[in-house]
C-alpha cells in the first residue's frame, strides 16, 4: 500500500517561531489532507489539498503532486499550535472503494512560551 | 455545520461486557468511518461504510462489529475485547465515492479501556 512519511518526528519551537513540516508520499495520491490533533484528542481539519498552495491564517500548506510532497508551514508559532500534525492521503486505486485515508506517522510540535 | 458526534467520550469496560461506540453526522455524507488509533500513533482504518454498506473491512476482529443502521448513524458494537483493544476510538465521514470532493471530518472519539 501506499507509505506516507512525515518529518520531523518531534519539533520544539519557541513563541513566535517559523516552521515548516513535510509529508512525503509513494504513489499517485485523489487526496492530501492535514490535521491538527489537539491533546484531546480531537482532529482538527486544516487543509485538503491534493495540488497547489493554501493559506489559512498563520498557516499554509503546498502540495506538489508530480514529486510526491506535501509543506506545512507554521509562521509566528503560539502555544496553542501545540499538538501532533499529521498528513493523510488516500491513493486513486482504491477510490470506488471507499476513501480509504493512509496517515503519516505525525509531526509532535511543542511550542514554548 | 461540519461536526461529527460521538458517544461516549469515554468507556471503560470489561472482556466479558457488550457495548456500543455510536457515531453521528448530518452533513448529508454517505460514507462513514471507523478508526482506531493507540498512543503517540496515526489513527489506523478499521471500517469503512459507503452508502450504508460496508466496503472496507482491515482485517478487524470480530470481536469488533460494525453497523450503519442509516446514513447519518454508525454504531460500533464491542463483545468480550482484550486489554491491547483500549485505544481512542474515531468516527469519520465524507460525502462519498460519487463525489469528487473527499475530505473526511472527523468527530472527537471514545477513549476506550478495558480491563
């Protein structure tokens, strides 16, 4: 099946720090999704994005298909942006199936103030 | 309204007990989700339910039963499970493979122990 990579598995960024977190993945992907897991345990949805660059606020996300990647990018970092990151894909194979979303292994970010 | 409900927050139960994890969304989506994910790991598909019929089974045991009595309700139904099944428990949903547009919305899980 399709393997998705995140990096780094751990980041420490202080208050008002830049960062960029990256997803790669194997196969042709239908979907690109990332998630911010809150220490609740909630997903919270940032981006679906299987091409091309969004922005939301303070984040942003750029996916380039052809290479098989995906950036998130977290600017002037608060505490509240502490949690696990984690991109999810699902592969055009197995779309009539169900979509069936594949997830990176997740980015744990501590944002000291 | 983009929220996915799930009930209860949190469970615990014993190997001999019955119990069912239930799931909610009225977004109209008619596929439906089910994930298991441990501690300091991605969560990992269990199920998937599209337009109320299940297509996706990840070799979960069948200790673990799924159900989808409708399009907005999914119930997880849990018979004489084992201590390595606590886990935090979620439910998804997306609007389905007729669609092109497949984001999944997540709801906020079961925490599961079972002793």
């Amino acid at each position: 099946g399709i393997q998705v990579e995140q990096s780094p598995p751990d980041l420490i960024l202080q208050e008002g720090a830049n960062s960029t977190l990256r997803c790669n993945f194997s196969d042709s992907v239908n979907n690109l999704q990332w998630f911010h897991q809150n220490p609740w345990g909630q997903l919270i949805n940032l981006f679906y994005i299987p091409s091309g660059t969004k922005q939301n606020g303070r984040l942003s996300a750029t996916t380039v298909a052809t290479e098989r990647y995906s950036l998130l990018y977290i600017s002037s970092s608060q505490t509240t942006d502490s949690g696990v990151y984690f991109c999810a894909v699902f592969s055009v194979m197995i779309k009539a199936a169900g979509n069936k979303l594949t997830f990176g292994g997740g980015t744990r970010v501590l944002v000291k103030p | 309204d983009t929220e996915v409900t799930q009930t209860p927050k949190h469970l615990v139960m014993g190997m001999t007990n019955k119990k069912s994890l239930k799931c909610e969304q009225h977004m109209g989506h008619r596929a439906m989700y089910w994930y298991k994910q441990k501690a300091k790991k991605p969560p990992e598909l269990m199920f998937v339910y599209s337009y109320e019929k299940l297509s996706i089974n990840e070799s979960v045991p069948s200790r673990f039963s799924p159900e989808c009595p409708n399009s907005s309700l999914l119930n997880l139904h849990l018979h004489a499970l084992q201590p390595e099944d606590s886990a935090l428990y979620l439910c998804a949903s997306s609007q389905g493979r007729q669609s092109s547009y497949n984001e999944q919305f997540f709801g906020p899980g079961t925490r599961l122990t079972v002793l």
